[in-house]
C-alpha cells in the first residue's frame, strides 16, 4: 500500500526558514528521523519512507508555492497513490502557533498552494494537516509574516511540533485518517481545581 504525504513550501534559500515553508521543515525532520534522503526528481524532492510495511513517499515541490497541484497530481498519478492517502502538510494563519488541525477536506483559506491544489483537482476532498502559525501581523501584514522568519522562541519549539506531526502522518498511515483526527485534533481540556490539586 502507498501513501503520498506533501509538505507544501518554496525552494529557494532565501524561504528556507519562513513560516510558509512548514510543509518542507517537517518533511526534513521527518526524513531525518528515518534516516533516508530526498532526492530531486521531477516537479521536487522525493524520499521513501516504510512504515510498517507500507510504502510513504515523501514530496517536497520544486514548482513554487502557487503551483503546487502541479506536482502533486504528477506524483499521485506516477506512483498511482489513490487520493485518499494522500496528506498535505501546510501553514495556516487561523491557528496558533503549533496547534495541529487534520481535516479530510475544506476551503483553501486563502492559501495559494492549496488553492492551487484544488483548481488542479477540481474539488478540495483530500486530506490535510494544518499547522498553526499564528497570526501576529498588522492589518496588511499577512505576506510579509507568512515569508519571514521563525522568532527564537518558535525555533526553540519546533523540534517537539515536528515530533507531533511525525507520529500524526504515522497514525494516518497506519490507523487512518478518521482515528488520527479523533487522537490529534483533540483539545486538551482545562483542568478542574480538584485535578489541579491532584497534581
């Protein structure tokens, strides 16, 4: 069984580190982690990962942010991965910083990959993990702080957020995506003063 898992960003040095490239970072750390490399194939950077006996192809697209649908779908249709195993990695300025939300479909929120993805595929059904950005920007803002850098104190979280996106594409691939959703999109509840004093 094959899984297509795409992190969306922009090649380039100069998007290495920005906020947008989310999607490529957590494919590096990904990659790291099972200790395989990408390799640069047509329309991006391609790595296989086995997990539990199912074949993950890891995409990094080199065609730019805006047209990424380009090679998703040339990815999808040349490994013939069905499009409900496919998971797309992606920044979202609705969510706070590092907070993870997994759905099976839904708007582009005005983010040109998936805008792009969607035109491509002529529907939005196809399953995403949404990574919290956060959204601390001045009205007119929003391109400027999706294309600069991480704080300090966000490079200093990162490495535990890519371990929660890490076992998230392991529980799809292995679980599904409705159990992943129900495990990963949950949000930890306030605790009572009883609990509070337990602790």
């Amino acid at each position: 069984m094959k899984y297509l898992v795409v992190g969306l960003g922009n090649i380039g040095v100069e998007y290495a580190n920005t906020r947008h490239n989310i999607g490529f970072k957590a494919l590096d750390a990904f990659a790291e982690v099972s200790n395989v490399t990408f390799s640069t194939l047509r329309y991006g950077a391609l790595s296989e990962v086995k997990i539990k006996g199912r074949s993950v192809w890891l995409l990094k697209p080199s065609t730019y942010m805006n047209l990424s649908g380009k090679a998703v779908a040339y990815w999808l249709q040349a490994e013939k991965i069905p499009i409900e195993n496919m998971l797309i990695i992606v920044d979202d300025l609705s969510l706070p910083f590092g907070q993870i939300r997994i759905k099976t479909k839904g708007s582009d929120g005005g983010h040109n990959g998936l805008k792009n993805i969607n035109e491509i595929f002529g529907h939005n059904n196809y399953n995403r993990l949404r990574f919290g950005i956060g959204h601390d920007f001045l009205q007119g803002g929003q391109i400027d702080y999706v294309l600069d850098e991480w704080s300090k104190e966000e490079i200093k979280m990162l490495p535990e957020k890519f371990k929660i996106i890490h076992n998230a594409v392991t529980s799809f691939v292995t679980i599904g995506i409705e159990r992943t959703m129900n495990i990963f999109n949950t949000k930890e509840k306030p605790k009572s003063e009883n609990e509070k004093n337990n602790l």
